[in-house]
C-alpha cells in the first residue's frame, strides 16, 4: 500500500508542476495571430511548401 501511495503523490506532484508551467507559459508567452505565426515561414502558405 505504501508503494502505490507513494505514486499517488509522485502523480499529483507531476500534474502540479506541469498546471504551473502551462500558467507560467501561457503568462509569458503572448499569443500571436495566425498570419503573424506564419510570417516566420516563408513558404507556409503555398502549395508544396514547407511542410
């Protein structure tokens, strides 16, 4: 019992810290448009471009 207590609080620990980074990203890290977001790819929009 002591093991899968122990990984109970392994898991909990885990969701925590990743709910704290995606608040720390998500505060840090603006969300941009779409046509912003694919000016940095100089070939996005056209056929047979990057992929």
């Amino acid at each position: 019992m002591d093991l899968v207590t122990q990984w109970l609080w392994c898991l909990a620990a885990f969701v925590l810290g990743a709910l704290v980074a995606l608040a720390v990203a998500a505060a840090v890290v603006r969300a941009r448009s779409v046509d912003e977001a694919l000016a940095d790819l100089p070939d996005a929009r056209e056929v047979g471009g990057r992929r």
